[in-house]
C-alpha cells in the first residue's frame, strides 16, 4: 500500500524555509495563500480515496468532502466527529485506511495534515510520495508560520511542472509549481 500526502507549502525568500498551508472547507488555503487552481487538484485527488488527518483538518472539511473515509489522529479520539474514525496515533490510522482502501480497490491512502501530522510522517519515513505545490515567496509576514524540516533533495522527483502563475491566487500572480516526489 503506497501512502501519499498532498502538501502546500510555500518557500520564504529570506529565510530559505519552507512553511505548511492546508486547505479550509471554503477553498482558502490557511494562513499564507489562496491557490482556487492547487485546490482543486486537491479534490480531484482526494476523491474517493482514505484520508489520514489532525483534528484541525477535520473541522476544515465539510461532511461532503469527496473522500471515501476519513481517519482522524487525536490526542481525544473518542470526541472526533462522527463522519470520520478516530484514531490516537498514525500507525493506528495508515492500518485502518490501508485496509479499508484495500477493500474498495484502491492502491494508496493519503495524509492531508495539518502541520503536526505531516512533521510526524516526515520524521518516521511514513510517506512514501508526495504530491506537492511549492508557492514561491510572498510569505515572509505569516502570522503564525508552522515551519517543516523538508528536505526536498531527500527525494526524487518523478513529476514535475514548470513555474507556473495563477492570476485568481492572494496574493495576486503567485508564482508555483507541481512535484510528485518518491522516497529515495
């Protein structure tokens, strides 16, 4: 079972630092930018697939998000809401969602976040792709950045699109681009 995560993050030009955004149930990405082309990818994707998330990420999505189940990692899950399973640790919820895809025929399950889910899959070698979306500056005045120690050279690009610039995104011509990334 392949896991894959689906990640916005958005590279400083000062700090050279990558920061984390996840998406809000209204499209808005948290904190940073709002990418209406990224987001949309972000449903397409998701669709009909097992999702892992944080309790915030949870709250973010509306009941008819288009994926096939959600698990949520909680410090409290017996209080998760009751359209998703709650899980209290990652390992819990990759056994759960792997057998659940297993049996609707898929072949991976995605994490989507928040910030703290996807550090801890980053930091026990969880994932084993990566869908991404690199914003490119126009961060440097987050009020509350969630930095990731991502090190992108730890894995191989397998896609890749070129710079791209979205005339709907804030702020306004926002430069990104499109990595599937695999473990080295």
């Amino acid at each position: 079972m392949k896991t894959s995560s689906i990640i916005l993050l958005a590279k400083t030009e000062k700090a050279q630092q990558y920061i984390f955004g996840a998406y809000k149930d209204n499209g808005e990405a948290t904190g940073f930018v709002k990418l209406p082309e990224d987001h949309k990818m972000f449903l397409e994707t998701l669709r009909n697939q097992q999702t892992i998330m944080g309790v915030k990420t949870l709250e973010a999505t509306p009941k008819d998000f288009p994926d096939a189940g959600r698990i949520c990692v909680s410090h409290h899950p017996d209080k998760v809401r009751p359209d998703a399973i709650g899980v209290n640790s990652i390992s819990k919820g990759m056994d759960i969602a792997s057998k659940r895809a297993v049996k609707a025929g898929k072949s991976k399950v995605f994490v989507i976040g928040g910030a703290s889910i996807i550090r801890q899959c980053l930091q026990q070698n969880l994932l084993d792709e990566i869908k991404l979306t690199l914003a490119y500056g126009h961060v440097e005045k987050v009020p509350h950045p969630v930095y990731l120690n991502f090190d992108i050279a730890r894995w191989k690009v397998k896609e890749k699109s070129g710079i791209l610039v979205s005339e709907n995104s804030q702020p306004k011509n926002l430069r990104y681009q499109y990595y599937t990334l695999e473990r080295k």
